[in-house]
C-alpha cells in the first residue's frame, strides 16, 4: 500500500506533495515540510485528523 497527500489539499496553493509506503514515515515528512514551508510546529489534534482525512491509500 502506499499512501500519498497532496500539500494542497489541506493548505491551498501549497504544490508539495508526498508518498511513502509507510504511514508513520509519510507523517513524518509532512510534520518536517509544515514547520519548515507553514510555520506549524505543533501538530495539534485538529491539524493531524484535517492532514489524516486526505491522505489517499493506492496499491503498491
């Protein structure tokens, strides 16, 4: 399985975009890329289920 979001998606007119086979990793990167590119240091519960609700799973 891999999952992938579009930056866009949450934050608009952001044209970042991830994939990573694994879930945790995935987080991981788009945690770096929104403090570095957003300014969001803290992954509030809020933020985390709006980031979670559009990552997209897809067959490896």
């Amino acid at each position: 399985m891999i999952f992938r979001l579009a930056c866009g998606d949450v934050m608009p007119g952001c044209a970042a975009s991830f994939e990573n086979t694994d879930k945790s990793l995935l987080l991981e990167e788009v945690a770096r890329h929104a403090a570095a590119d957003h300014g969001i240091t803290e992954i509030t519960p809020e933020v985390l289920a709006a980031v979670d609700g559009k990552i997209v799973q897809a067959p490896a």
